[in-house]
C-alpha cells in the first residue's frame, strides 16, 4: 500500500506516507469528501490535499483528526486555513494542543452525513492519548484506528499515553468490529480484527504486569527491569510505559487518600 491510494472498501481509500510511516485516510461520499488525519507538516499537508484531489476532485469538507500528535495533525490548515471549506472534528482535548482546535468536538460518538453513507466517529476512552478518535465507514467494513492500533511497531506509549487504560479502548474497538472487517491503523498496513483481539490480549498483559509491580511497591527503577521480563512486545517503549502508569496510579493513590 506504500506510496500510493489503496481501496480499502467502496469509496474508502488509505495511504501510507513517509516520514513516519503515517497512514491517511478518505472517504468520498455523494455529499463531498472526508480526509482522515492531515501529515506532519504543513507543507505535506498541501501534498495531501493535492494527491486527495486525485481520487475527487472536490474540496474536502470534513477532516477528523485520530489524535493530537503533530505527524497526524500538522497538515490541518492546508484544508480548514483561511479560505479552505472543512470543518474539523476530533476530540475535545485537542483544543489545548491544535491550532486552530476542532470545530466539531466528538465526546463519545457522533455521525457525520456524507450523503449516500453515514461515517461515525467514536472516542473509546484514554488510551494512546487522551483523546483517540476512531473513525468507522459505516457499510463498508472499514474502521480508521489511528494510533489505537499499531501495525508497523509496537504500540507507542508517551508521555501523555494511558497505559493501564489503553487495554479498554482496545477492547470497546474488537466490540465493534466484525469478522471480514479491515482496520487501519495510524502507522503501518491494514490490519484485521484478528489482529486488532492479539494487540489488545498484549496490552491487557502490559498492564498487568505494571499494576502488579506498583501493587507490589516495586521501585519504580526495578519496575522498568522487572518489566522487561514479562513484556509482550519488543522492549522500545518499556520503561515509558512503567513510568508513565506509576505516575498515573501514584497521582491516582494521592487523591484518593486526600493528600
């Protein structure tokens, strides 16, 4: 799929660009055209926008942001800038980090009308980032799984990742997904829901083995060397990870004695 428009259901289109091996999407409705997540430049953003022209000829009017980080976000303005005619939509949390904020907040679940099909777009909990948006083709079999799903590394836990809450999102996802369905994820190939129950099965294990460290008032210094041990995935994002959900249990704790 690499360098190129791949149809992934009627009238649902992704490609994978580089730098950082995002993957973007379209859906293309009688009512007009939906791009999913924009590049990390603006400059790829204006790419974008000229290689979207190429599958229709329309000026996008919906761009639905899957999270706030700049590889999927930078490109906004080539399509909702002064004089463009999209309106934005991703969750609210992006209003503290992209400029100009989503014009169209999703909280929970919202349907966009794209003439002759329905695209819904969801937040399934804390997960990657606060603010994970995935974006389902309804009819089509299609789901865009931003950074939710990781295809061509493991998953990415940041700084701002909810690692003991990412099992859940994952979770809610497999719900909606159907046998037959493809998944795209926010980096990497199409995916399936098999794919998607493995992921989330190893996040769950990620998780328990960190809660079970922290329970255990393992260090957190010999939490991230015990972790390697037990970790389902290659050990790049290990010790962000351990430190990340000992910051969250520990802030957690602290409020719930009062401190």
């Amino acid at each position: 799929m690499s360098g190129d428009w791949a149809e992934v259901g009627d009238g649902v289109f992704a490609r994978r660009y580089q730098p950082w091996d995002v993957t973007v999407g379209v859906v293309v409705g009688t009512a007009g055209v939906m791009v999913v997540d924009t590049r990390s430049t603006a400059a790829e953003g204006e790419q974008l926008r000229t290689d979207v022209r190429r599958l229709d000829p329309r000026a996008p009017r919906w761009v639905v942001n899957t999270h706030d980080h700049f590889d999927h976000v930078a490109g906004n303005l080539a399509f909702t800038g002064p004089g463009a005619e999209a309106g934005l939509w991703g969750h609210p949390s992006l209003a503290a980090t992209v400029s100009p904020p989503p014009s169209h907040p999703v909280e929970r679940a919202v349907n966009v009308d794209l003439g002759d099909r329905t695209v819904v777009l969801r937040h399934l909990g804390p997960a990657h980032t606060a603010g994970d948006v995935v974006v389902t083709v309804a009819g089509a079999g299609v789901t865009f799984a931003g950074d939710l799903v990781e295809e061509s590394g493991p998953p990415s836990y940041g700084d701002d990742s909810f690692p003991l809450e990412w099992p859940l999102a994952a979770a809610r996802l497999v719900g909606l997904l159907r046998e037959g369905d493809r998944v795209v994820p926010g980096h990497g190939r199409v995916v399936d829901r098999g794919f998607v129950v493995a992921q989330q099965r190893a996040l769950a294990e990620a998780a328990r083995a960190v809660r079970d460290l922290w329970v255990g008032e393992v260090p957190v210094d010999g939490a991230v060397e015990e972790a390697r041990a037990r970790w389902p995935f290659p050990p790049t994002f290990v010790a962000a990870a351990v430190r990340r959900a000992y910051a969250l249990l520990d802030l957690s704790a602290q409020r719930g004695s009062g401190r």
